[in-house]
C-alpha cells in the first residue's frame, strides 16, 4: 500500500526514461578546502560513475577520499574545474544549488544541516517545498516518515537543536524525503547511531528505493553499505578505483582490504 | 512559539535588573520614571534601526557601514512631507498630527527602501564574502549619501518639530513623561510584535531564521538565499527610515550627519545582541537607551563612554553577544 503511495506522487513515464550519469573529468578539489594538501590540489582527477535509476549506489573510500566533495560538487555548493554533472540527461554543472534542489535531487550532508533555533515541525515545513502551511504537507506521507522515525513526532515541536546527535540524523533524513524527490545524496547517515535506529533508517531507505527513488550514499559503516547497495563505486584520492556490483565487493574479502585499507575490520 | 520556548531568561533580566539599579542611584522616583521611559523610547527607535541591520548581517554575513545613511534620508524625507502638510502638524488634533506623521513615515520608508534596493545592487553585491572591503565600500557608500542629501536638503540643521499634540507631557504622579516617548515605545513594540510575528509565523520568516543559522543548507533545500537576503535588505533600509523619522523626531533636528552618529549605537546594539538575533538587538537597544538616559543624568562626562562600557561587560559575561546564532 505504502509503495502505491509513494510512487503514485511521481510521473513514471519519467522515471524510466531517467538515468543519471555523473561524469567529472579532473574533479580538482577546491584549493581552500584543504589548503595544505599538495597532493590534491595538483593531480587532475578522474572519476566517472553512473548511478542507475531506482537503485543504490554506495560511495565508499577513505577519509579523504572525496566522497564528500563528490556530493557537493553534485550539489553545486562546490563547482568542479572540469567535467560535467548530468542529471536526468540534463547538464546541471553550472547551475546553482538551488535550481539543482528544484530538478530534484535533496541532500543531507555530514553536519546535518538542522536548524537548531527552530522546531522540528519547522525544519519540516522547510524542507517541503511546496507546502505554505503544514496543512500542505501530505499526510501519508508524515505519517509513513512518524512510523519511520517514532522520534520525529514524539519532539515534532522542540526546538531542533535540543534533539540528540541520532535524533538530529532522522531529522536529516526525514526532511530528505517529506517530498518525493528523483535523487537523493546522503552523506554517511549511520553516523553516531544506535543499530536500532540504523535498521530503521536502512528500512526507510529501502522502501524509498521501492517508490523509485534513486540514492547515492556515502558510507564509512560497511555493514551498513552491503546492506543496501546495489552498486558500489570505491573512491581513492579524488578517482573511482573500482565499480561494480555491491554483492561481487562484499563476497571478496581480499578486495575489500586491498581498496578499502584496514580500518574496514573495525566496522565489522 | 518556538522563539519563547526553553526560554533562555537572563539576558532579559538584565532590562529590569539595568533600571531598577538606577533607581537608587537617582534617588527621586519621578525622574527616575521620566528618565526610563526616555530610555524606553530611545531604545525602541535604535531597535527599530538596527533590527533590519542584525538580520542582514546574520543572513549574509555583511558588514553594512552604510546603514546610517537609510537613517538621515528617511529623516530628511520626513522633513519635506511634514512641512508640505504644515496644517495637519500644527492642529491642535491628535488624529490630524497622526494623519501628518503616517504619510510621512510612509514616504520615508519606501524612498529609503527603495535605495536600499540601490545599494544593494551597487555596492553590496560585488563585494559578498569581503568583510574588509565591505566595510571601507558601504562607510564609502554612507559619505555618499550624506554629501548627496547636503546637495538636496542643504547642509544646514533642519527643525523637525513635534505636531503639536504630540508636544509636551503628561503627569504621571510626579512625574513628567514625554508624550512623544510614549508613541515611540508604541510604535517600536509595534514593530517589535510584526517582526516576531514575520519570523515565526510565515514561511519567509522561517527562512530568514533557518538562512542565519545556515545558508548553504537553505540553498540545498532549494530556496533562492539572495532574492531573501534582497528582500531583508529592502525591509531593513526601510526600516532604518522609520527610525529615522522617529529619531529625528526626537531629536527635533536632522542634520545630514546623524547616519554617522546614529551608527555607532546601533553597531554597540547589535554586538550586544549577538550578531544576527532580533530579540537579543531589542535587549541591547533597550539597555543602550537607558544606559545613555541615566548616565546622561549621573554623570555627563561618561555618557558618551558608558555605552562602550556596557558592550564590554556584556561581551565579558558572553563573548558572542546575549544571544549568540548557533550554527555558525
């Protein structure tokens, strides 16, 4: 019933016809981004994936990596020196942020971006465009967010920045997906949370994925990437190094240690 | 209301605990209340000024020395439309000086808010993300104004006379309470209570808040943050205008400086209040209005110093303002 819903706010026509190839030839990292590091501001960069239509793809790498200026530069809160970012077929590289949050795509980055002065009922209202007034918002779909996140409705009107450090995840997120959106780019959610909560987010991400929403993740927490990913792309110091299917990348452990370095144990 | 709830009380306290330390320190209760009330009044219309200059810096991060400029053209602005409705203002009606005073307050604020659109375009908008050279651009800005308002007005004081109802006190007790300081403490709550309302109660004041707090997640949820921050722009020239008016009113002169003069206090103003908060800007306009009005009265000698004083204690008890925008 539920995936009826969510799929039923979207045009399909469109969804099948979409396909996302993101393409960056030198994404070079801004410079005053990490002013001291030689080594990334000098290489020109390659990296090309393509994130397919209702599906998962997992963005790991090390610290560093740039999965985070990969999410931004697709965002446009950076811009990439070289290369194109295509979104839907359409060229967004140059457009600004929020012309690229109208064609679709919501973001929640690592910090989570809350607005701690004002509610959580606020932030809601933020996040769903279209709505004035929070009679706007579709209730199924608040109500499918509430049994998602129990905690959202519990502290629906404190103060956002009095909610715990998980708390303020699901926020995040639950302000990702208040509207039907094409693509969503989420920036290491299992951050700080209780596996109880991670479940409860991998299930919400998985219903997502069913309504046809397509959804890049960055991820540090293995377990939770082979989990949800179908396709996985590694990056290391600016460039893909390997893509393919997340379930070749969790059957071969000798793979993984070779692209994911040893800290990966300590997730496990 | 979110902004009222989990109340964060103390820098609140500190307007009542201000004025009823001066109480004994003045000695007669009568002046003591002419002198708060004057403190009142003063503070309000520095509120008025600087609540458009708190948000705009809270938004965009701009340093906007050019402020004081929206200030003297709504009080010059002021001056033409009162002295070309010279029979409303000497009526001895209430009702007929407050017809007088609306139109002008009106007309000041649009002409003010539309060279605040002006100034924007032209000076602001190169310059985002340079506090250096916003500052010498807008203090640029600001001598332009006021060498401009000499070439229309003249570079002479102008009288801004009080309508006549306006003029005057009531008794309260022993008491004598300027007519005009009550209007001012009115029409500044007015403002007060508007504001407050525009924050929390519609979905641009929402933005406005959530932009303080954090602009490039603002953007990412797809709202346009400089056509916001025009907007702001407008709304605070705007209102520097009104509190120019009323300002000038109080004053009963202009003169093409006061931008300058008026400057000062309203950057002590919003420093106090923490640098992109509208509550903490009506806390540290009162305190500022009423530091003046006591030690004016106590000691002459301090008064230009004590709202620099003041700033410094309160910058020692919290370094970023009473109440300091988080996330940022």
């Amino acid at each position: 019933m539920l995936h009826r819903i969510l799929s039923n706010d979207l045009p399909r026509s469109r969804w099948l016809a979409a396909l996302l190839i993101i393409l960056f030839l030198g994404l070079a990292f801004a410079p005053f981004l990490f002013p001291g590091v030689k080594a990334l501001n000098v290489a020109a960069k390659v990296l090309v994936f393509v994130a397919l239509v209702a599906s998962f793809t997992m963005l790991l790498g090390r610290n560093g990596a740039g999965k985070t200026t990969t999410l931004r530069t697709i965002m446009g809160l950076w811009h990439a020196s070289q290369g194109t970012v295509v979104l839907d077929g359409e060229d967004i590289t140059q457009k600004p942020t929020p012309d690229i949050a109208h064609s679709g795509v919501a973001y929640v980055p690592e910090s989570m971006g809350i607005f701690s002065d004002l509610s959580v009922r606020e932030n809601m209202l933020l996040a769903a465009r279209g709505a004035r007034t929070l009679d706007d918002i579709d209730t199924t779909r608040l109500e499918w967010i509430f049994g998602l996140f129990p905690a959202m409705k519990k502290f629906w009107t404190h103060p956002a920045g009095k909610l715990s450090g998980g708390q303020k995840q699901m926020l995040a997120v639950s302000r990702a997906i208040v509207e039907p959106r094409k693509l969503l780019l989420i920036d290491e959610p299992s951050k700080g949370l209780a596996p109880a909560i991670i479940q409860n987010m991998i299930e919400a991400f998985r219903q997502l994925k069913a309504a046809q929403t397509t959804i890049l993740l960055v991820e540090q927490n293995f377990n939770f990437a082979r989990q949800l990913g179908d396709t996985v792309a590694v990056m290391d110091d600016g460039r893909v190094v390997h893509s393919g299917s997340m379930a070749e990348l969790a059957a071969d452990e000798a793979l993984q240690s070779r692209l994911l370095g040893l800290s990966l144990g300590a997730h496990q | 209301m979110s902004l009222f709830k989990d109340l964060d009380w103390k820098p609140m306290a500190l307007v009542p605990v201000l004025a009823l330390a001066a109480l004994p320190a003045i000695g007669s209760p009568s002046t003591w209340l002419t002198l708060t009330v004057a403190g009142l009044a003063m503070g309000m219309i520095v509120f008025i000024i600087a609540s458009g200059l708190t948000l705009v810096f809270g938004l965009m991060d701009v340093l906007n020395f050019g402020h004081g400029v929206f200030i003297a053209l709504g009080a010059f602005v002021a001056t033409t439309v009162l002295a070309s409705m010279g029979s409303y203002t000497t009526a001895d009606s209430l009702w007929l000086n407050l017809l007088a005073l609306l139109p002008a307050m009106l007309v000041a604020m649009a002409v003010a808010g539309a060279l605040g659109l002006v100034f924007e375009r032209l000076i602001i908008r190169p310059v985002y993300g340079m506090h250096l050279k916003q500052i010498l651009i807008t203090m640029g800005g600001m001598i332009i104004g006021e060498e401009l308002i000499k070439v229309i007005w003249g570079p002479e004081q102008i009288p801004l006379p009080l309508p006549e109802a306006l003029r005057g006190a009531v008794l309260m007790g022993d008491a004598a309470v300027e007519k005009y300081r009550l209007l001012a403490v009115l029409v500044g709550a007015a403002v007060f209570a508007a504001m407050v309302w525009t924050l929390n109660r519609t979905k641009v004041g929402l933005l406005i808040r959530a932009g303080v707090q954090d602009r490039e997640m603002v953007e990412s949820l797809g709202y346009r943050i400089r056509r916001l921050f025009v907007g702001v722009f407008v709304a605070g020239s705007a209102l520097a205008g009104l509190g120019g008016v009323m300002w000038g009113l109080y004053q009963q002169s202009v003169i093409p400086q006061m931008g300058a003069q008026v400057n000062v206090l309203i950057f002590i103003v919003i420093i106090i209040g923490g640098l992109g908060s509208t509550l903490g800007a009506l806390i540290g306009a009162l305190l500022v209005g009423l530091m003046a009005n006591y030690t004016g009265f106590l000691v002459p000698k301090v008064a230009l110093f004590s709202n620099i004083a003041l700033m410094v204690a309160i910058l020692l008890w919290r370094p970023q303002g009473v109440y300091p925008v988080t996330n940022r």
